[in-house]
C-alpha cells in the first residue's frame, strides 16, 4: 500500500497545482523527485472531498457531461474516492476463482491458459476516471512479482469523457508501475471520447480483462424486465471487446440501484460462465425491483485506510467510511459456455446478506441443523435458488463467503 500511497500523492502534485481557488494543470508535469508538496495539501484535498460528498448524496445531475464534478475537485477524488473504488475492484480480483497450488500462488507463477505464449495482457478500462479499475489491475499484478514482470508486455486503454481523468489515470498508472513494477513493458492507450462513443466504434483488438468501476449506474441499464433502451447496445459491445476465454468484470456500489444495474448485465451477458459473485446461470431469485433486500458485499476498510488518517489530522475532515458497500458481477468470454483455465467452477453455496431479521411468513430451511427464529443469513445455491438458514452455526461466515456443501455417502 505504501508504495501506491507514494505514486498516487507524486503523480498527482507533479500534475497540478493550486491556484486560488481550484487545482490547476501544469504547464508541464514536474518529474516525481522534483514534486513540491504544499504545506496545506490536506486542507485543500479536504475541501475537495467535502465538495464531492455533498454532490454524490444529492445533486446526482451533475454527472452528466462535462459537468461532471470530478473534474473541478481532482485532489480529493484522489486522495479519498480513488482509493476506495480501486479496493472495491482490487477485492473482486482476489476473490475470483483461481486455479492455485496447494501450498498456495498460481500454478507457473502467472494463470497460465489465460494468455497466449508470448502475447501482451491487455486491459480495457470504461469509464476509467483516474484510473482506479486499472490501478486495482496493477496492484494485483505487482501482487504477482516476478511472474507478472515477465510478462512481454501489459496495454491498458482507458477510456472516458475528458482528457483530464485520462491524463490523470495515465500518471497514476505509470507512476506506480515505476514504482511497484520495475520490469514491467507497460503501454497506455487513451480516449476521451466518452464510454458509449467507444464502444459504437469498430475495434479490432480483443482484451484479456474488459471492466469498469462504477460506470454502469451513470448510463443507468436499470434491470432484467425493464431495461432501458442502452443495455443490450452498450453490454453487446463489451461483450465483443473481450478475448477468448478472457474476463469481463463490472464493479458498482452497494446499492439496490446498482444491483439492479448489474442483473441487466447478468441477463445479456448469459450463458457466458460466470465466476462472481455465483456461479449459477439462472436469473437471480433476489431480483425483484420493489425488494429492500438485494446482493452485494460489504468490506471493513484497513486501519488507517490510505490518506484518511492525513485528511482527518490535518484536513480536518469530519467524516469517514469504515466499510465499503459494493456489488459485483465477473464472466469469463467462453463461447464453449464453460469455465476453463486458470478459474475453477465453485460447488457450494454463497453467503450473500448479512444478518436479517427472520420474517414472522418466511421460515427457516426445515431439517437444517440451528434452524428457527432469530437471525438468518440468505444463501444463493449453485441451483440458483435462496435459501434461508439460521444464523447459528454459521458465524464467522461473511457476506460474500462461500459455504462448500458436505458431499453426501
């Protein structure tokens, strides 16, 4: 983490600077051992947060075109926002499931059946921001050591509506892989043509992972039955963009909203194999768009979380996040319609609520062992049904976990 704290603070001060009232490109950006850090930094990063919280728990409008708020308060989408988004992603990446040794790390260093001998890993990031999709790519890479730095190349494109998220992304990106990677052939692609505008183009070139953080719910797909008119056009085209036997990874917030984003896409993307968060093809039982219960995730952020302790202290930011909410949702691009390597198909079940309250018309499961009021936990079966169980006797097991099944005889 701490070598990623170091690229984010330099890549961003060695391209801005304040000026008056707003960060302010530079002329031209300032080497990483040359970068002045201000002596206010954190009041400033501070009052850019505030700004961007005020916005995300209201004036949602604002997201559309280039009025996009992030645009006019970078310093605190990076020190706070960015972060938080790239651990969303970062968590899908280790969660998925990978072939490993027994004793642990990947077989051959690197998953071997994902890339060809010899060809590049090539990433396609929509929506990129400043780069937080790409980063979590990066971080899990450098995860990797010296398999992944043996790779002939990694290409990311990245892809948004303005070239200042993409300029931002592209120092992030190349400041932390000097950094974290130093073997690494890294190769950037940017277009800031807008997501839907790129992918209405033609492209040839395939990628080993297609993904996007929290860019579904700004084109608002809504859900299975009532999509709008952009869900099959835009899912198609990610769809194509994806090798053989890649991986296309969608990553939204923890809201019904964005669960509902991520069903759509779950429904147009069928049958490709899926490999989070269930691995069963039917449609979700949880789906129901008057539901209050939906599935995501919920992650306890790291003891000082990296800049929060800096922004609280010497910011004077009065608020904070201890855990992050998020949904998710990963297919590999199988045409065979099967799981194939470097990823196994998981058997058991998936925790996916925290605990609930039993409801006085819905019981527990009969003949599970614990069963009866109190609290229960929802499980989402490889059959693509829920089922309810008693919260007793599966403690320890959280949102997101899985649950092997005992096999019978």
């Amino acid at each position: 983490m701490q070598a990623l704290m170091e690229a984010l603070e330099l890549a961003f001060l060695g391209r801005y600077e304040w000026h008056g009232k707003h960060w302010q490109r530079r002329k031209e950006e300032v080497r990483p051992g040359a970068v002045e850090v201000p002596a206010n930094l954190w009041r400033l990063a501070t009052r850019d947060v505030k700004a961007l919280h005020a916005v995300y728990t209201g004036q949602r409008r604002e997201f559309r075109g280039q009025r996009n708020p992030i645009h006019r308060h970078l310093g605190g989408y990076q020190f706070y926002y960015l972060p938080r988004n790239l651990f969303r992603t970062y968590h899908v990446l280790q969660s998925l499931p990978w072939q490993r040794h027994p004793g642990g790390g990947f077989a051959g260093g690197f998953p071997r059946g994902w890339i060809g001998e010899g060809e590049p890993f090539r990433v396609l990031d929509l929506g990129c921001g400043s780069g937080a999709f790409s980063l979590a790519v990066l971080a899990w890479l450098a995860g990797l050591n010296a398999a992944a730095a043996a790779l002939p190349e990694v290409q990311f494109t990245l892809v948004d509506q303005a070239r200042a998220l993409t300029g931002m992304a592209e120092a992030n990106l190349a400041t932390f892989a000097a950094r974290a990677l130093p073997g690494l052939r890294l190769r950037i692609r940017s277009h800031a043509e807008g997501v839907e505008g790129f992918l209405n183009r033609s492209g040839a070139t395939r990628h080993t992972l297609v993904g996007a953080a929290m860019m579904l719910n700004e084109l608002r797909l809504l859900g299975p039955r009532r999509q709008s008119a952009r869900a099959p056009a835009t899912l198609d085209a990610i769809r194509r963009r994806a090798a053989e036997g890649g991986v296309i990874l969608l990553v939204e917030p923890g809201t019904q909203q964005g669960y509902l984003n991520l069903m759509a896409a779950r429904e147009r993307l069928a049958p490709l194999p899926i490999l989070y968060p269930c691995p069963h093809r039917g449609p979700c039982p949880l789906f129901d768009p008057e539901a209050s219960r939906w599935c995501h995730a919920t992650l306890a952020l790291p003891r000082g979380f990296f800049f929060d302790s800096r922004l609280k202290g010497e910011g004077g930011l009065g608020f904070g996040m201890s855990e992050l909410n998020m949904g998710a949702l990963a297919v590999q691009a199988a045409e065979s319609g099967r799981v194939a390597a470097p990823f196994i198909h998981r058997k058991g079940s998936r925790v996916v609520s925290d605990a609930l309250p039993a409801r006085p018309n819905r019981r527990a499961v009969p003949g599970r062992a614990g069963a009866g009021p109190g609290q229960v936990v929802l499980l989402c079966t490889p059959q693509g049904r829920i089922d309810e169980r008693s919260r007793e006797g599966l403690r320890g097991l959280f949102r997101g976990a899985w649950l092997e099944e005992p096999r019978k005889g």
